[in-house]
C-alpha cells in the first residue's frame, strides 16, 4: 500500500480528509461559541482579560483532565501554553515545542498564536502592560497560577494601577460537564524500591529548611511530595502522583491529601511515622488559622498565587526553591541500581518492537496509532510495567515535524515501506521511569533525511562521550550535541535534555542541557547520581523529523590537581538505525563513538532476543565486523 493513497481503514484519501475537515471545523465553531461565553462572562464580572495557563493547584507541567481549562476554550492540546483572553480578541503563548501543532490545531479558532522567544513577539506580560489601560482588571483562577508569575505580573502592571481578580474561576459557570476533580488511590512505594526512608528524608529536608532560616516548610509540589512520603498516586495521566500539600515543622508533619485515597497499607504507614493526615481540601483553613510570626520556606514557582497571599497576611514567607527538588534529582544507589535494570529491559522492548516493525511493514496495514499500541505491548510483557510515562509519539514522515505530535483515531497516518517513522515513547515501571526515541528507516529515504539523522547522532554520541569538571551546568555541555545540527545552519527549538523521574513525572529538574540563557533562571550544577536525556533533533515542516534519545547518568570520573571529573554512564541500549547512517558526514572520532555504542547495544541485548532478533541485530549493529 503506497503513502497517501488511502486513510483510517482503507478509506480513500479524499473522503477521509472530507470528514476531518468537517469534523475540524465543528470544533473550531464549538471553541468560538465558548469564547463567546468566555467573553460574556468576563463582562458580567467586570473584567477586561482573562488569563488560562496550563496548571492545576501546584504548577504541575502535566494536569488532570479537570484543569484542561485552556484546552476548553481554545482546543491547543500541548502540555505548555496560557490563553488570553480580551473582548476583541485573544491569543495563545507556546514554546518551539509546540509551533507547528498550536498553528493547525488554532486554525479557524481565531486565537492568535504568539510564538515564545521568537524575535518581535512580545511575553505575555510584555503584551497585557502595552495593551491594558489604566484601571483595567486582569482576571484569573490564583489557585492555577504560581505566586512567582502572580508577583511578576504585579510588578509589570504596577504603573498603570491593574486590578488582579485572582479568585474567579469562571470555567465553573461555563464548562457544564467538566470532569470530577482527580481523586485516585495513593500506594506505598517499598522501601526496597525506594532506597531511603521517609523519617531519613525529612531530616534531611528539615536540616536545609532550617539553615534558610525558616521554621515551617510548605512543600507543594506534587513528586517532590511522592518522593519524600515513598508514595505514589495515580491523578495525573502517566505521573503516578496524588493531589496533596505537604506542611512540615520540625515537630509535626501534615499531609493534606484526600483521605478517602488512602490505600489501607498507606494510611497505616503514614500513621505509623506520625504523620498527620488531613483532607485536601482543608489546606486553605489550616494556613489561615496559623499563628502569626512564622517563617514559612515557599518555593514561588510551585506554590500558588492564592495560597502565597493567604501566608503572607500573618506569615514571614522564605522565598526559596524546594529543598526537595534537588535532593530527589540525585538518585541513590537502590535507585540507580534499579533504574540500570528496568533500563536494560526497556531497551530489549524497543528493540524488539523495532525488528517487529522493520519486519512487518508493508505486509500488514500498520498505522502510526497501531504500532504505538503494539510497542506499548511489548513493555507490558515487563513484570514491573505500571503504565506508559507519557502517550507516545509516533508520527511518520512529516508528522514527526512536531515534537510533541500524538496521533487520534480521527487523525493519523498509515505507515508504508518510505520514510522514517519518529517514535518517543516510556515507561512507568516499579523501579524506574524510562524515556527514549528512535527514529526508525520504513523503506527509503531521501539524500537530505540520511544527513539529518547521521549528525544528529553524531550529536547525541558527542553528548554521551563528554568529559567535564565538577561545576559545569547543562549549559556547558549543550553546545556537543548541537554544534553537528548548528554547523548545518539548522537548530531544534528545545532544550537538548531533562532530568527523569523515579517511578515518577518523566520530566524532572532542576538538572537538564539547553545552551539558551534566561536571567534570573539559576542553573543546577551537574551532580553524580542525577540523570538527564540526551536527544537532539532536526524537524523540517511539512518533510520529516528526526530525534535519538537516551537517557544517561551522571558518574565521578578522575580527580586530579585540575579538579574533579565527571562523565555520563548511558542507561538506554537501542541501536541507532544503520539503515540512516552515512558515515562520510561523520569525523573519524564519531565514527569511533558510534560503532563503540552499536557493539555494546548488542553485547548488552543478544542475551534476551530469540535467533532472529539478535541474528538482525548484529547485522544492525556490527555489519561486517
């Protein structure tokens, strides 16, 4: 079956497009109706722009169906972006990520689309101070923006006196059949599993929350708050984490969770550790009825606007980042020995998937939705498999342009033996969460793409060879994957890396790779123990996109008069497709990197594959040796 010919169940192409567009254009009428309510709403509130982020109640980067209220009223379906919304008009703010997605998905909305950090596009902040008059009123849910963006925008807005209606969540009176706000069971993390116990954890929380000078800690981020109780929840798609603020002195511990939620084993635990457990819901009360006097540490990025101003009315706030965060970010020895393993069987999964695919395509119809759902089949043979750590991405040919593209009953392509298929997929597993892409060679490809995919692996395996002294951020480092993809004039608008969780959100920091500079942003020293992705890429719209990734681990290497050395172990062993590989666009020492990597993929992997598999395996990875 040729490309193109034919969609969804061998429907022909035009009537398949017929009733996409169709279907397309009722949801863009049903976004301009809800606009409309939007706007009459606002009026009726006497509010002139509303502002919709993409947050729940803890400025989590992946929410519940609940807080899809952005979604609602402009149908963009990143995980990234703030509506805005004004009587005459209104527009979306994303990052490079998402361009080539909010474009299509806005079209016919008439949202405007403002393209983050591209030259001549103001911030959001930038655009309300330039466009709202004097005495105006914002509108927005404080419970769903961050104190540190709420205290932004007051400092923008001050010189024109702009009223901040911080406590209407007008969604409420218009999204009639919003869904039930998240309340799933919350389970123990082993301690065989999590390597640390919570009475170690605490202390070690409490011991740096005490040196900032505060004597209370409000901790409202989701997996830190998983990380430090050794529990996990399930209220967000592929984040096993719960809904729950976590209050701590150093006397007393309250978690205000809803209780209802509590596995039995769970809330015996908490109880058993002297933990206080309250209703969710009651955290508001609790703050209020504090005495006064007290210094609270808060972490501004994470904690909400409205629950940063009821603290401020009788507290001290302690404006610091988590202690928490970093102290998740390196992973212990039971973690990392852990992590090698669940990694070592993702890998043969995907592996196995790749052969499957290789052997299979244009023999069987296989679409981009089918062959994500036979790759999530392999991983659930994994004794420890939960769930997937996000929805994987499997776009063929010009659909894998879009760095965060997800596939839909309704829209999505049929696979043929051309081109090259990007599929970035994960795990959930006990004992680890996993992310990797491959991007995998169909059947031809043309001249450029083979270039594109061989310097992005010459990218990745500059990334994976570095050496480094104690010190370095991500940002040193960013310039080894890149420079391949810049000396062709060409750039991925993303960062090059992010850390992963534990049995967590498959984003985590504060570690990570990216080259870009962001006053006030302060960057995480590169420390042994935290693991962080490896995944330059080139996407060309309306063509092809190309990503390799794997995850590696940050490890101590030779100490000496110059200082301390580090390195990167990898955790990920898939091949890189040789198929795409041209090696006269590779330096000698690339070549060296790349053909080391392919034999220790196979090393690492022969054991666990039948005859066939590993018979295509060492043709893909060693050839002629």
């Amino acid at each position: 079956m040729k490309s193109g010919k034919t969609g969804e169940g061998g429907v022909p192409r035009e009537r398949f497009s017929a009733k996409r567009e169709r279907m397309r254009a009722m949801e863009n009428q049903t976004v301009r109706e809800r606009l409309k309510a939007l706007r009459g709403a606002m009026a009726a509130a006497g509010i002139d722009y509303y502002m919709i982020p993409t947050a729940d109640f803890h400025n989590s980067e992946y929410v519940n169906d609940y807080f899809k209220v952005r979604e609602y009223f402009c149908g963009f379906t990143g995980s990234n972006g703030t509506l805005l919304v004004w009587q005459e008009g209104a527009g979306l703010w994303t990052d490079g990520r998402y361009f080539i997605q909010a474009e299509r998905e806005l079209e016919g909305t008439t949202v405007e689309l403002f393209r983050m950090q591209d030259e001549g596009v103001p911030t959001l902040e930038d655009f309300l101070r330039d466009r709202m008059q004097e005495g105006q009123t914002l509108g927005f849910d404080g419970r769903v923006i961050s104190a540190s963006g709420g205290k932004d925008l007051e400092k923008k807005l001050e010189g024109k006196h702009i009223v901040l209606a911080y406590d209407r969540d007008l969604a409420e009176e218009i999204w009639q059949d919003r869904p039930a706000f998240p309340a799933g069971k919350v389970r123990l993390l082993p301690e065989d599993l999590a390597g640390r116990s919570f009475e170690d954890k605490r202390g070690d929380v409490m011991e740096k929350v005490e040196k900032e000078g505060a004597d209370s800690f409000l901790l409202t981020k989701l997996d830190d708050l998983m990380w430090l109780f050794n529990i996990r929840g399930c209220d967000v798609e592929c984040n096993p984490v719960a809904m729950c603020y976590g209050y701590f002195t150093r006397e007393n511990t309250v978690l205000f969770v809803n209780t209802g939620a509590l596995e039995k084993e769970t809330a015996e635990y908490l109880a058993s550790r002297g933990v206080r457990v309250e209703e969710y819901n009651t955290v508001t009360e609790y703050l209020k009825a504090l005495p006064e006097g007290g210094k609270v540490l808060l972490d501004l990025r994470h904690c909400s606007y409205c629950v940063y101003k009821i603290l401020s009315e009788k507290q001290t706030p302690v404006e610091k980042k988590n202690p928490t965060e970093l102290l998740k970010a390196v992973k212990n020895p039971v973690e990392l020995a852990h992590m090698e393993e669940i990694y070592l069987k993702d890998s043969v999964a995907l592996t196995k998937f790749i052969y499957w695919l290789k052997k299979n395509i244009g023999k069987m119809e296989i679409t981009e939705i089918s062959a994500a759902d036979r790759l999530e089949e392999f991983r659930r043979e994994i004794p420890e498999f939960l769930d997937l750590s996000f929805p994987t991405i499997a776009g063929y040919r010009a659909n894998g342009a879009m760095m965060h593209y997800e596939a839909t009953p309704e829209n999505h392509a049929v696979l043929a033996p051309e081109g090259m298929l990007l599929v970035d997929s994960g795990g959930q597993y006990l004992g680890g969460t996993t992310d990797v892409t491959r991007t995998i060679v169909l059947g031809p490809v043309s001249d450029q793409e083979r270039k594109h995919y061989t310097l992005v692996a010459a990218g990745m395996l500059q990334m994976t060879n570095a050496r480094w002294l104690h010190g370095c951020t991500g940002r040193n480092l960013d310039i080894l994957a890149r420079q391949p993809i810049w000396d062709m004039g060409l750039d991925y608008k993303c960062g090059t890396g992010h850390g992963v969780g534990y049995t967590l959100n498959v984003h985590e920091g504060p570690q990570g790779l990216s080259w870009r500079y962001i006053e006030g942003r302060q960057e995480a020293v590169l420390e042994a123990g935290m693991d962080v992705t490896n995944e330059p890429g080139i996407y060309v719209e309306g063509s092809h996109g190309i990503r390799i990734e794997n995850v590696m681990v940050v490890e101590k290497g030779e100490k000496n008069e110059y200082g301390q050395f580090m390195h990167f172990r990898t955790l990920t062993w898939v091949p890189v497709d040789r198929e795409a590989v041209d090696e006269r666009y590779l330096t000698e020492t690339q070549k060296a990197y790349l053909h080391s990597y392919q034999r220790e993929v196979y090393e690492k992997l022969s054991p666990y594959l039948d005859q066939e598999e590993r018979e295509w395996l060492r043709g893909e990875t060693l050839g002629e040796e």
